[in-house]
C-alpha cells in the first residue's frame, strides 16, 4: 500500500461545476499536508497548504483530518484552467522529505 | 529570480554509460532533493539532503549518487545507467515552513532515456 493515496482519475467536468478531491496517508507522524499542482508533466507547484482548521484560497478549500488520516481538496466553479493534475502531498517532518499520492488528474470541459 | 535550475532538460543515455544530473538553487535553502516520476507512479524521493555535507536516501535510492558540498548545488549521478532508469527527473529546494513543513520549489525537470 503506498503511503500517500488518491482518488483514481481522471475526473471530467464542465465548467462551472465543483469537484472534490480525496486523499489518505498512512502514517500517523506525518507533520505538514500540502495540495501541489502540475501542468503537463511541468514541474509541480504549489496550490495550498493543509491545516487542521481547513483553509481557503478562493475557489479552493482544504481540508485535513488527523483523526482519520484524510485530506480534501474542493474546487468551486471549476475553470478550464483547472486543468491539471492534483497531487497530495505529505511531509513526515522537516527535511523537506516530501511524500506524494501519485495524482489526480483534472479536466474541465467547455 | 532563477530560483532551481536544472540541467540537462534532455538527455539519452546507453545502457552502461554514467553521467550527473545538474541543480542549483540561488535560493539559500538548507533542504534539497531529487525524485523521479513515472507514469502513473506519482514523484518518489530518491535522495535528500538537509544541508551541506548532510545526505540521506530516499524511497528509490539504488543506482543514484548524490553529494552536497555547497548549499546552492546538489547534482544526481547515474553510475551505469540502466532502461529502467528512465523517467522525468526533479530536483527540489525547500525551507521549513512551521511545523516541520517545508514548501518546495522544483527544477524545470530532466527528461532521460536510456537505451
């Protein structure tokens, strides 16, 4: 089992719709969650971090469960510039040892 | 801002052959790191480092060298490449961010095959 799991893709949707992500990870020292976006095999970048409180960042809202070991991503009003490949991201504590979910995949249609 | 810069972008390889993957970042970050992604794989850590002189192995270290003898360079050897090395490589910086969470910032990539 892969410590960090997604939700298996692709996921396509119209434009305008909302879309929620899911992702596990299995262990339970894990510090700092982190939604990260990649284009095209581009280099991932950052989307939001992840907090116990849950954040927002416009359309975006995260969440985190510790509990359940669970966390969620939501998009709002899906743009075509959604489009992409949504990684879950799990930090087991400093170092900047990051673990990834093997992504989901986005696309949003006219 | 330059930010990581990696290099090769490109590179084919024969089986057997060595070479370094290049990174340096002008970002003044203690951690760096390399991963490789495969198709349906997600990235997985191959190497790590926390500062200079300071490495450690990641998920898929086999086949891989790395060392850190500034803050700013962390190059990836292939010591014999082999088919199954290829894939997309990522170099990566990061900082803490609080928590013992670290924001990284990647490289543009290098694409490999080996043949």
């Amino acid at each position: 089992r892969k410590e960090v799991e997604q939700d298996p893709g692709p996921f396509n949707v119209p434009e305008g719709a909302t879309v929620a992500f899911n992702c596990t990870y299995s262990n339970s020292a894990s510090q700092s969650f982190f939604w990260y976006r990649q284009d095209c095999r581009k280099e991932p970048k950052l989307l939001m971090s992840v907090y116990s409180s849950g954040n927002e960042d416009g359309r975006f809202t995260a969440q985190l469960n510790r509990a359940s070991q669970y966390i969620s991503l939501l998009i709002r009003d899906s743009k075509l510039s959604d489009s992409a490949t949504y990684l879950c991201v799990v930090n087991r504590g400093g170092g900047g040892k990051l673990i990834f979910g093997q992504g989901t995949e986005l696309s949003v249609k006219p | 801002n330059a930010g990581v810069t990696q290099t090769p972008k490109f590179q084919v390889l024969k089986t057997g052959q060595s070479m370094t993957l290049q990174c340096a970042q002008d970002m003044n970050h203690e951690y760096m790191s390399w991963y490789r992604q495969d198709p349906g794989m997600g990235l997985r850590l191959i190497h790590y480092s926390v500062g200079a002189g300071i490495t450690d192995q990641g998920e898929v270290p086999n086949g891989y060298n790395v060392s850190r003898s500034t803050t700013e360079d962390f190059p990836l050897r292939l010591l014999s490449a082999a088919p199954s090395q290829t894939s997309v490589y990522f170099c990566a910086s990061s900082y803490p961010l609080g928590q013992g969470g670290a924001e990284a910032f990647f490289g543009q990539g290098t694409r490999l095959t080996v043949v």
